[in-house]
C-alpha cells in the first residue's frame, strides 16, 4: 500500500478507538457528578467536557502508535 493510504487507515481505525474512550469518559464523569452529589448543571457539563478533552489528548498518541504497530505486523 501506498504510504497516504496506511496513514488514512491509521487515522480511521484510531479515530474509532480513541473517540469512545473519550466519549464514555466524559459520560462517566456525566454520570458520576449527578448521582454523588448537588453540583449545578453547568459545573457538570463543563467537567464533562474537560475530561472528555483531557482524554482525547492523553488517548490520541497512544491509540495511534498502537494501531501503526498493529498494521505494520509488529508485536505490541
């Protein structure tokens, strides 16, 4: 395959990864603020969306070194 296409699968297959990592974090954030204490609404969607932020960043680089490694047969 040609080098722009594996980095296009790359960028697929991690993007489907790191995306619901991010997404059920900041749920469980969501989730977790409305059933352990009296926060405001907006105190909470704004956590919601800095962890779910947080863990896009911190998941990104790592999901996408696993999936290069992945493709190019190397052993995890």
């Amino acid at each position: 395959m040609e080098h722009e296409q594996v980095e296009k699968e790359v960028a697929q297959k991690s993007a489907l990864i790191y995306l619901p990592i991010s997404i059920g974090s900041a749920l469980l954030f969501l989730l977790a603020t409305a059933f352990s204490g009296d926060y405001p609404i907006m105190t909470r969607v704004g956590g919601m969306v800095w962890i779910g932020l947080l863990s896009l960043i911190v998941s990104m680089p790592v999901v996408i070194s696993r999936v290069k490694k992945q493709l190019q047969g190397k052993p995890l």
